[in-house]
C-alpha cells in the first residue's frame, strides 16, 4: 500500500463556517443555478433562432427584423432586445461574481495546504471551469462586436444579417470560424458540468437522479455544440452562401 509522503505545511486552525455564512453559500449556489439556467434558456433560443439560416436569406432576414419588433407597439422599436441584453449582463456578471466568492470561501475553508498539492480528481469540465469562463467571455464580447454592432465584421452591411453571417464565416475568415469553434466547445464543457451541478444544487442528491442528471446535461451540452457549430462549418463548406 502507498504511503503518502506529502509533507502538510504548518496552518492556523480556521473558525467553522458560521451559520449565516452556510445559508450566504447556499443561497449563492441557488442564484448561480438560477442565473444559468436562465442563460441555458437563452442559448437554446438564440441556437433555434440560428439554424433559421437554413431555410434561406429571406426567412433569416424576417426573423432578425421581427427581434426588433417584439413588444410594439407598447415598447418603441428595439426596445426589448434592450432590456433583453440589460438582464442578460446583470444573469453573466452576478454569476460570475457568485462563482468567484464561492471559491474564495472554499480555498479559505482548506484547514491544511499540502506541500505537493495531489492530483485533482474529477471531470475535465469541472477542472477547466475557469479558462472556460475567461474563454466564452472573450467570445460574447467579441460576438457582439462582430455581429451586432458590426464593427469587426469587414463586409457587414446594417440590415443584412443573413449576408452578414456569410461574410463573417467565409473560408478566407477561417481564423474566424476556429475561434468561433473554440469558444463553443468550452460553452458545451462549461454547460454540462453547469447544468449537474444546477441540478444537485436545486435539490436532485439521489445516485439515479444523478446518473440521469449526468447524461441528460451531455447530451442538451451536444446538441447546443452541434447547433451552433452547424452554422459556420455549413457557411465554410458552401452548404450555405
């Protein structure tokens, strides 16, 4: 049997979590599963919206007109897409922001660090959480550069989504397309150990209820990958053009 030669490196004991701290972390876990799944909810209507590409320029064209018509005549042109970006930012920041005191709090609640920290143990989702998050990001902001503002895209022409989306993934962008590829598999990493851990926290602790928990998070992870994915690679291949 291994004997473990790690070498403990002298700590102060450290005070037990009070009980007002415990309910603060749970009550944080419970808004970090809310705000994700709400941005979950978010990325499957934005993905459906997407594979509109499919069914030609004219059908996609409406669809990016009619977003900006949603709420009229009650709220003025654009407006909902707005206010639709505005609680978006506020789900992202307060889950990032909640993400971050939590792991304050749990490298704080460590009594002892080890000399040789051992191996971690775990999925490769959970131990890249973080790169991920710094990942999709960079993405959304380059995104909204990109195809909202339009101020990255060369050949963008206000009013042309359907043309714009072509000339954003063109094969001569291809560095495009593999950045674009490379933000949304960290997203699919990053949603399926989200959306187990959404799960556990909100109540579901059972072995088979994790189980199912596990691949029901795989396989939305999958789908939102290949649905994203589909619409560049159709664009660089000549599917769509």
């Amino acid at each position: 049997m291994a004997v473990d030669t790690r070498t403990p490196k002298v700590a102060k004991a450290k005070p037990a979590a009070t009980p007002a701290k415990r309910t603060s972390s749970v009550a944080l876990k419970i808004f970090m599963a809310v705000t994700g799944i709400l941005l979950v909810l978010f990325l499957y209507a934005h993905m459906i919206g997407n594979l509109k590409i499919f069914f030609g320029e004219g059908t996609f064209d409406h669809y990016a007109h009619w977003l900006r018509t949603i709420g009229t005549p009650i709220l003025p042109n654009e407006w909902y897409l707005w206010i639709q970006r505005g609680g978006l930012t506020i789900a992202v920041v307060g889950h990032v922001v909640a993400a971050t005191i939590l792991a304050r709090r749990a490298r704080r609640a460590r009594p002892v660090k080890y000399a040789h920290r051992p191996k971690v143990q775990g999925s490769y989702a959970a131990r890249t959480m973080r790169w991920g998050g710094v990942i999709i990001l960079l993405f959304v902001i380059y995104h909204i550069l990109d195809l909202t503002t339009l101020t990255l895209n060369p050949k963008a022409e206000s009013g042309h989504p359907y043309a714009n989306v072509v000339a954003d993934f063109a094969p001569g962008r291809w560095y495009v397309t593999l950045f674009y590829t490379l933000a949304i598999v960290a997203i699919g990493f990053h949603l399926r150990h989200g959306l187990f851990s959404a799960v556990r926290t909100l109540g579901q602790q059972k072995p088979r209820g994790e189980v199912i928990a596990r691949a029901t998070a795989l396989a939305l992870s999958l789908i939102l990958v290949i649905g994203y994915l589909s619409v560049p690679f159709a664009v660089l291949t000549g599917l769509v053009d």
